[in-house]
C-alpha cells in the first residue's frame, strides 16, 4: 500500500506549538521517522488555526524538503495555500485534494497539471458527504470525468471516498467500503483509492483507536484500497496492513514476509 504519514498536521499540539515557534527541528524529526517507519509520502497541513496559512504551508514544505525529497500531499482547501506548497514543493506532490465542487475542479485541476502533481478527489460537493456508496460514487464519476476533459492520466488520480468516525457515523462504513470496491469500475485504467484512515477512530476511546484503525484497514484493502493517509509510526497498523496486501496476492508470500518486506524498503 502506498501510506502517506499524516503527522505533520496542525491539528496535532506539538506541530502547532513548532509552526507558532518556528521550530524546524520538530519538523524534521516527524518527516525523518514516518520514513523510517515506512511512510511513502508525507501529508503537509496547516491545521485548523493558523493566521497565515499561507506562509506556514510554506514553511512546512521548506523545512522538510531540507531533510528529505519524499513526495508531500499538500492538504488545504484553500486554492492560494495549495498553489504555495506545490510551488515551494521540488519534489513530487499531490494535491490534497479537490472536491466534486465544479469550482473546485476548474480552478485545482490545471494547477495539478502545471505542477505534474497527482490528485485525490473526495466524493463530497456542496451539499456534503452522500451517505450511501451510489451517491459518492455518482461524484467520483464526476471527478474522473473533469480530470479526463483536463488531460489528466486516471492513474494519477486517487479517489477518497471519505470515512467519517465509526462513533458518530457507523453506518458510512460499509458504504464507503462498496464505494471502493466500484469506484475501481469507473474507468479502464481504473483511479486509484485512498482514506485518510485515522477518521475512522476519532473520538472513538483512545484504547481502542489503533485497533479500530488496523481492523478497518484491513477491510479497506480486501476491498481494494490503494493508498491511506494514516499513522506510519503505529506498527501493529502498517503490519496489519501489509498482511492484508500478502492475503489478497498483493505479494508474494514467503514464511518471513514482514521481514522481507521491510528489507526490501530498507526499515527497521
Ligand atoms: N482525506 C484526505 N485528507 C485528509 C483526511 C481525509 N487529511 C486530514 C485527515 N483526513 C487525515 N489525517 C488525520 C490526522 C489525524 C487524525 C485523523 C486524521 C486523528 N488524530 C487523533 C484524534 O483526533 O483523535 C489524535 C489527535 C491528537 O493526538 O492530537 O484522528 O479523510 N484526502
């Protein structure tokens, strides 16, 4: 699976505190170990509370490009924010993310192109979140169809069809995880799919948060889940995660596979 750290978030206190202080070192240090711990990619948020969005998107960007070249998904809604992290961004990026909003898609889509980035594409538009798999996948259909008119490889797109917490919002589970499986019917090459997983345990007992986490994952894959915006430092998830992909033929087995598995990406 393709994992996208998602540590470097404002929501989180200490990246907060480091963003107000200017703190590199905090920085480095979360974008050093999710790649030691496995992380493909690194997502980059501003949080909730920043007055400059702008420059701190900025910062962030910078500051872990001095540690690293890894691929960053530049999460933020606000079109001026994702254009400064795609731009200060030398190394690959993703735009993270676009709505099926058609303002949305017509501002987002051709600077994803400028900056040859890839896409997630959440299957939510002004009226919200669908509740059931038909009607995100009617947006999804939407997005693919936008990013066709724009040129854009379907490859290079991964589709989000949003988890919201199990606690609040139990019955969006398996609906998201149909809207998976046939969001990979909706074109030939099929999009890719993705979740920012951690949704899925929010506010849910902080005890059972990572199991929540690798059980889910676990489902996501089986039904064709590509890429997740999740916790590379919890083991036991990325374990999890890798044994489902050896389950479902996404490698090949050997009797040590974890072991294998993590020689072959040189982690510990
Ligand atoms: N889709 C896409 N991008 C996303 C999301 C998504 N980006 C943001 C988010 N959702 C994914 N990232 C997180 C990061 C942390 C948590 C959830 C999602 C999280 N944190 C703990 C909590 O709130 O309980 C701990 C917080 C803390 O320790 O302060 O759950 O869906 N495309």
């Amino acid at each position: 699976m393709f994992v996208i750290g998602e540590r470097i978030n404002g929501m989180f206190k200490n990246v907060a505190e480091a963003i107000k202080k200017k703190d590199k070192a905090v920085i480095h240090d979360l974008a050093k170990k999710q790649i030691a711990a496995g992380a493909n990619a690194l997502d980059v948020n501003v949080g909730p509370s920043s007055d400059n969005p702008k420059e701190t998107m900025e910062w962030l960007v910078r500051s872990i490009s001095e540690v690293t070249d890894i691929t960053l998904a530049i999460d933020t809604t606000k079109q001026d924010v994702m254009e400064a992290g795609l731009d200060a961004c030398k190394a690959k990026s993703i735009v993270n993310s676009v709505n099926a909003n058609d303002d949305k898609l017509k501002n987002l889509l051709p600077l994803a192109k400028k900056y040859n980035s890839s896409i997630i594409g959440l299957t939510m538009d002004k009226s919200g979140i669908p509740k059931d798999s038909e009607g995100r996948l009617e947006l999804a259909m939407k997005i693919v169809a936008s990013c066709m008119e724009h040129g854009i490889d379907i490859s290079d797109l991964y589709i989000d069809a949003v988890i919201l917490p199990v606690n609040v919002a139990q019955v969006h589970v398996k609906e998201v995880l149909k809207a998976i499986r046939e969001s990979k019917m909706l074109a030939d090459p099929a999009p890719k799919t993705i979740l920012g997983l951690s949704n899925v345990s929010q506010g849910s007992l902080s005890k059972y948060k990572s199991l929540i986490n690798r059980t889910f994952v676990s489902m996501a894959i089986s039904a064709g889940l590509d890429a997740a915006i999740m916790d590379a430092e919890d083991n036991d998830l990325m374990e999890a995660a890798i044994t489902a992909e050896l389950l479902m033929e996404k490698q090949l087995y050997a009797d040590s596979y974890i072991g294998a598995y993590k020689k072959s990406r040189d982690l510990h």
